[in-house]
C-alpha cells in the first residue's frame, strides 16, 4: 500500500487506523476527540507532525514544523492539528496549516503568515465564545530583500462554519485596545531614537493600518503613501504602492494605478503586485453552492471534467444580471482560470425562488490538491466591484 | 612595547618613595619616569613619549599647548600649559593617556603644593587634581590620568616629572580592536598577535580567547574557545580566525611564583566589503545554469549583494553579517537559515545558496510544473529559463505550494488549448520577487 493509496483510502472511509509497522506512530492512528486519550495526549515529533502533513497534503516538496499544537480551535469536541509550516525549505515559515478531521477524512486550510516560529500567542479566545481565534502575523509591504524592514499587521481570523476567514473588522475593540498602545509606543520611540529612518516609516505603516482596522480612521496613512508616491526614492513609492492598495479608495487606487507607469521599474513590478492583491484585499462576498443539486461528493484529483458552481442570489443581488462572467476564476487559491461556461439565463438552486448563477469549471485546471479543505471563487460584478465565495470541500485522489 | 626605565634627574620626596617602592616589588616591573628633559624649550609634547607608553594631551583653550619652558621655574625643563613655551597659568588639563594599564603613578607639579600620587581602575577615568595643597587620595588602576588644577590659585603649574609603574596586563591585541576578514578570499583574519607582560623570567601567560556571537535576535549561537601559552621567551602568540567572528573576550593568566591576571580585553572579529567583482565572479562559475548569472540576482534581492553590512552588534558599530529583518533568522549574500559558515564564510553562503537552488528549487519547479502539464493536455514544456523562473519563485519568500501559485499558470489559448502565463493573480509578490531578481543580474 502507497502512502498516496492509504491516504486515499482513509479519504474514502474504508479504514481508520494505519498498519504500525508501515507508518509508525502518526497522528492518523490515534482519536481526534478532546477525550483523553487521545491525540494530543501523545508526545510527537516535528518531524512528525512534518511527515503527517506531507502525507495527508500530498505536498510536493518535504513540509518542515515551526511549532504545532492539538487543541479544539473551534469547540466542536473534536481536536483540529495547528502547526506553523514552511514549504520553501529555506525555514521560512510563511503558513499556518490547520488540520480537522472530518469522519474519515483530513481537511486542510492553508492560511498564509510571515516567519511564525512558535504558536505562542498565535490563537485565543477573543470573544470568549470557546472558540479561537487565530492571530496571523500578516505581510502590509513586500519582502525587499534582508536590508529593508518589513511592515507587518495582526489579522485575526475567525470560524465561519468549518473554515477560518479573516474577521479582523469584527475586533475593532481588540486592536483598540491591544494593538493600537503597543503601535504607537513603538512607533514613537523610534520616533525619538531613530528619526528619519525607515524604521519610522515601517512602525508608521503598521500603525496606519491598525488605525484603519480599528474603524478609529478608515483612511489612515493615506496622505503619507500620496507623499511617498511622489517621493524621491524608490523604497518609499514601493511602500506606497502596498499602502494605497491596502487603503483601496478611490483616491488611493488613482495613485496606485499611477506608480504603474514609474520609471523605476522596480516600483512598476511591485506595483503590479499590489494592484493584483487587490482582489484579495478588497471583496464582497457572496454565497456559493458547489455541485448544487446533488449529495456533497468529493472532488476527485483523478476526474476530467467540469465542475459545477452555482453563485447564490439574494433578494438585494441577482448574480445572473450582476457577475462579470468573464472575470469568474475557481480552484484552490481562487485564481485558477478554470471558468468554462455559466448559464447566464440563470437557475434556482436552491429553492428560494431567486435565480442563482450557476458556472462550470474545468476540474484540472481548478488545481485543487490532497487534503484542500475549500474551494474558491473570484470575480468582479459588471460594476467593478471584486467578488469572492469559498466553500467546504473534500479532495481524494483515486 | 615595554617603557624604557629612566630616572636622571631628582625629584619630590614621595615620587623618590614611589619610586623605591616599585623597585622593591618581586616583579619584573618597570618604573618609567619622564622628566622632559632634551627637548627644546618651546616643543609641544604629545607622542613624543609614545615608545614609552604614554601620550600627552592638554586641553588649554586653542588646542594642544602643554609645551616645555625653562627660565622662572627651577630646573631646566618643564612641562607648562602656555602657547609661548613661558610657564603660565595653568587653567586647563593635561591628559596622559597609557597604553596599558598602570599600577602606580606619580607627578610633581613645579611651583604647585607639591605632589600627587594614585592609580586608577581599568576603564575608569580619574582625575588627578592639584591646587588645593593636599595630595591627592590612592585612586584605582587606570590608563588614563588627568592632571588638572582644582582651584585656581592664580599662580604657575608646570609639571616637573611623571612617573608610573605598568602592571600585567594585555599589550597585545589592544582593547576593543576590530580584526576583519581580510586574508584568504575575505573568509580569515591576518594573524592576530597576543602578548602580555610583564612577566617573571620564569613564568608562563595562560590565555583564553572566548568568541561568542549571535545574531541581534539571539539566532545563530556558537562559541569559539582558544587556549595558547605564551612565556618570557616566547613572548608572543598569533591566532587566525578563519570562517567565524564575533566578540572575543580575552583573558591572560600569569602562573608562577606570583600568579595573577590581567584585565580582560575584548576584540572583535568582523566582516569585510567583498568586491562586487569577487562575488560575481563566484556565484556564475558556481551556478552554470541557462541564465548564467541567475544568482548574482537572487543576492542582489536577498542582500543587496552584501554578506557583511555596517550595523551596531554588541554595542559596536562595524560590518556584521547582514540579517534577515526579523532579528537573523536567515543570513549573509543568499540569506540563508542562519549557521556560523553562512554568517561568517561568504564562500559558503553562496555555495550552500547555489546548491539549494540547484537541488532543491529547480527539481521542484520540474515537478510542479510536470504536474500542471498532465492537468493540462496539450500544455508545452517551459524552456530553461523559463523553469529557472519557477525555481526562484520557489526560492523567495513568495514561494508558496500549490500548484495554481506558481510563477506560470495555464492558460487558454484562442485555439482552445493551453499555454503557459505569468500567474500575476496567483503569486503576486512571488512573481514580483522573480521579475526583480531577474531584472538585477550583474
């Protein structure tokens, strides 16, 4: 028996507990419940948990552990595995992996971070609700190479049915609260020990931005990103691109768009990047349905052919008349160019007497891989504005 | 360079016993006494007595002026503060600044309330004062003195004679000297030279060297231990440091009949600026890859072509292994996880860079997007170069693992089949990092 083959199997529900002598001790052989025994009562290994990770992902290059923990993340009585990872080899440690186990099956969300070597303080419980949040150490600039800082923010994801989302806007009190003080007692102490350098700008983005999740000025370091904009050197238009785009108003776009065209190329390249993390950055979202009409059915990696997705309306959104078809992508990441064709006519999938829109997208070209435990939508309405739409899934291979 | 010891001239009642009191010490200690004599009238004294260990430093108003005079003060040659080489009011100070530490010391201030005697601790600035008629308190071991008048009294103050006693102590190297990785292609230091002294005849100098470093975040420990000898007849011992730097705290023990220690020193081993020339050279004759200088790039990104860079570690600014942002976790030209080779070794750095790459990054891309081709019947082959773009998307910190995040994605053409594009959407800062590498080549 494969690795690959077993995994597919315990995806398939024909087996619960791995031969010893094949695997060893591994996470898979042991109970998921909070109920002692159980899985987090064993002692494992980061090379372990690594090993595990890379099976039940069928990751194409080794996965190395930072720091894991079994807990029950979303107080469901079952334990989820969270582990900072690196997929570079080079330990970079840029995602968080979280690992449920559904039935028979490993679901698992990939949540993109920066350079998280320990989990302490990485999740808890902001609402008291039992359930934890995540706290995600958060690119704000792009990585410039060793010489230049990188401006970091603190978002906070939380459980929307079985997946983590970002739900920074929903904890405006915390940032208040416990990220604004430390922010600003940073930023100024730079201010006075080391002014005029990019530390004080960097601490100044994080600041900005904290600022703007907090609700307390949704448009915080604007008019510091239009000076850099205009600024001599390159570093600073660089910063300003990501600063604007993470801002997204209209003023703030009317600039980004305008580093596009810098004579600096380098500012063009990282401008095209924040331009393109627009999507990510700024969204509505919307409802969708995958394989509507018929019994959840795992997406197999094997299969050829398409796979349907209905975009649910509301009694405030038509998706038929409102979605710009041509700008549907679907897969794994969300920006997959899958799409194969939609009924544009429209179609009631699920019985509320509203006319969903429902695309057909290419399986393969949707790129999705062992273990993924949702899938995306991406796309903009015909009046410009970015859409997106994830659900649950099971991936097998077969 | 161990003080002559000279005396020719007579000099105040508590110098002469300082001065018997140092010759009757069991040790092989020398008495240097400095009394001015042979110079000119008019001479501004500064190194003039620098073989001896000293150095004079007055700081009258202008600039130096502590020079020699003769005429109204007794004796032949002084050292007063006047511009004129006439004896003056003496409002200021005259530093004498030892090269290693002493353990008695004296003057004779001419025309003053007589004499001032004490010595100062290691790292310590004393002042020795004059002018209020008393002598001044035993002060502790100290290279540096600073004879000044407390109060002015309106009358003149020329120093007649100086006199201290050096103790065991470091002669070489100096405290808080910086050693760069000079020799051997920027990896090792020059032979750095240890004595200490004085020494009894028969006794032997028993030194640790301890390197310790770190990056500012505490990543990357290690230490280096040295143990040497030196004695009277091998007075001096040279160490390299080769592929390592850092803080070396240096101690030398005197063993014999009188065993002591002498003040610790600290040095520190620190990088260099390596040709631009040199690294080139080095990361394209060691990748030879469809782009041949596909590395020179990737530093450029990671490092700004700099395994060393001027930053302040252990409180000293100097050419430290360039750090990743986050405190060192990754280090030097390629950035990588941060080890002693690759901090200290730019030659190693860039080998184990170059070898990632190549052994890691391009079978995967290979992979990765032999995957993406079988999803996609039809898709083409990525040329060469177009792989190498995959693999250093791969490299940066935008590399992310799924196959819909690589630099290329597919497709559809007009035709109805599939090609390869720039996956913007899918990677932006990936893509982003993999344009500037490749639009930086040298």
């Amino acid at each position: 028996m494969s690795v690959r083959h077993f995994v597919s199997t315990i995806a398939l529900g024909l087996s619960l507990f791995t031969p010893f002598a094949v695997f060893g001790q591994t996470p898979q052989s042991y109970s998921w419940s909070d109920t002692p025994p159980n899985v987090a009562s064993t002692t494992w290994t980061t090379q372990q948990i690594g090993t595990f990770l890379t099976t039940i992902t069928g990751a194409l290059a080794p996965i190395t552990v930072a720091d894991f923990t079994f807990a029950d993340l979303d107080a469901d009585g079952q334990l989820e595995l969270l582990a900072s990872v690196d997929f570079s080899g080079r330990q970079l440690f840029n995602t968080f992996v979280i690992v449920r186990r559904q039935s028979n099956n490993f679901e698992v969300q990939q949540i993109e971070t920066l350079g998280v070597q320990t989990l302490q303080g990485t999740y808890a419980d902001l609402k008291g609700d039992g359930r934890e949040e995540l706290l995600v150490p958060t690119a704000l600039t792009p990585y410039l190479g060793a010489a230049t800082p990188q401006a970091t923010w603190t978002a906070i994801y939380g459980w929307n049915g079985l997946l983590l989302v970002d739900a920074s806007s929903q904890f405006t009190a915390y940032y208040q609260s416990m990220i604004l003080p430390s922010l600003l007692q940073a930023l100024t102490h730079l201010q006075a020990t080391s002014p005029g350098t990019i530390q004080v700008d960097i601490a100044q983005i994080q600041y900005d931005k904290a600022l703007r999740i907090s609700g307390q000025n949704p448009t915080a370091g604007l008019s510091l990103a239009l000076s850099w904009a205009s600024a001599g050197d390159s570093t600073h238009r660089i910063l300003a691109a990501a600063v604007l785009a993470d801002i997204g108003t209209a003023a703030a776009l009317t600039a980004l768009h305008g580093l596009a065209t810098d004579p600096d190329p380098d500012v063009v390249i990282y401008t095209q990047a924040a331009v393109q993390s627009l999507a990510a950055l700024h969204f509505t979202s919307v409802q969708i349905l995958i394989k509507p009409g018929s019994a959840p059915s795992p997406i197999s990696l094997s299969a050829h052919g398409s796979i349907p997705v209905a975009i649910l309306s509301t009694s405030k959104f038509n998706a038929p008349t409102s979605v710009q078809i041509s700008s549907l992508t679907f897969g794994s990441t969300g920006t997959e160019k899958s799409l194969l064709i939609c009924n544009s006519n429209g179609q009631d999938v699920n019985g509320d007497g509203i006319l969903d829109l429902v695309c057909h997208f290419d399986s393969q070209a949707a790129s999705f891989q062992l273990g993924d435990a949702s899938a995306t939508l991406r796309g903009q309405l015909k009046d410009g504005t970015n859409i997106a739409g994830r659900a649950t899934i099971v991936v097998v291979s077969d | 360079m161990l003080p002559k010891m000279r005396s020719n001239r007579p000099v105040g009642a508590i110098a002469v016993l300082l001065f018997l009191l140092g010759l009757g010490t069991p040790r092989a200690k020398c008495q240097t006494t400095i009394n001015f004599g042979g110079l000119p009238d008019g001479t501004l004294v500064t190194s003039q007595y620098q073989n001896l260990g000293v150095i004079f430093l007055s700081s009258e108003a202008g600039g130096p002026q502590a020079r020699i005079t003769g005429g109204a003060i007794p004796g032949p040659d002084y050292l007063c503060p006047g511009p004129t080489g006439a004896s003056d009011q003496f409002n200021g100070s005259i530093t004498l600044t030892f090269s290693s530490p002493v353990v008695a010391f004296s003057s004779s201030i001419a025309d003053g309330p007589t004499t001032l005697t004490g010595y100062a601790a290691n790292g310590q600035t004393q002042t020795v004062s004059y002018g209020g008629g008393s002598p001044h308190a035993a002060l502790n071991l100290n290279p540096s003195f600073v004879i000044t008048q407390a109060v002015f009294t309106g009358t003149f103050y020329c120093v007649d004679f100086v006199s201290f006693t050096g103790g065991f102590a470091i002669i070489m190297p100096t405290d808080n000297a910086k050693f760069s990785l000079t020799d051997s292609t920027y990896t090792a230091t020059s032979p750095i030279t240890f004595q200490a002294g004085p020494i009894a005849a028969s006794a032997t100098v028993q030194w640790t060297a301890q390197l310790n470093y770190a990056t500012s975040g505490g990543r990357g420990s290690f230490q280096d231990l040295r143990n040497f000898t030196t004695d009277s007849t091998t007075t001096t011992h040279n160490e390299t440091y080769t592929s390592i730097g850092g803080k070396v705290t240096i101690q030398a023990k005197e063993n014999g009949s009188n065993p002591q220690s002498a003040p610790p020193i600290t040095i520190y081993v620190v990088g260099i600026g390596i040709p631009d020339a040199d690294i080139t050279m080095r990361l394209v004759n060691l990748y030879g890859g469809a782009t041949p200088n596909l590395m020179t790039g990737i530093a450029v990104r990671e490092s700004s072509y700099r395994q060393f860079i001027t930053r302040s570690l252990f409180s000293v600014s100097a050419l430290w292994p360039t750090e990743s942002p986050d405190g060192g976790s990754h280090i030097g030209l390629m950035q990588m996880p941060t080890t002693q080779a690759d901090a200290w070794d730019w030659t190693a750095n860039t080998a184990d860079g170059t070898h990632f790459f190549l052994s890691a990054k391009v079978p995967l891309a290979q992979h990765l997007t032999s995957l993406i081709i079988k999803g996609h019947p039809g898709l083409r082959q990525l040329t060469a170069v177009e792989l190498e773009h995959v693999a250093v998307c791969l490299y940066g910190a935008g590399a992310l693992p799924k196959l819909s995040q690589q630099y290329y994605a597919p497709v559809k053409t007009a035709s109805g089949g599939w090609d390869w594009a720039v996956n913007s959407s899918g990677n932006p800062q990936g893509v982003a990092y993999t344009n500037y590498v490749f639009g930086h080549l040298r």
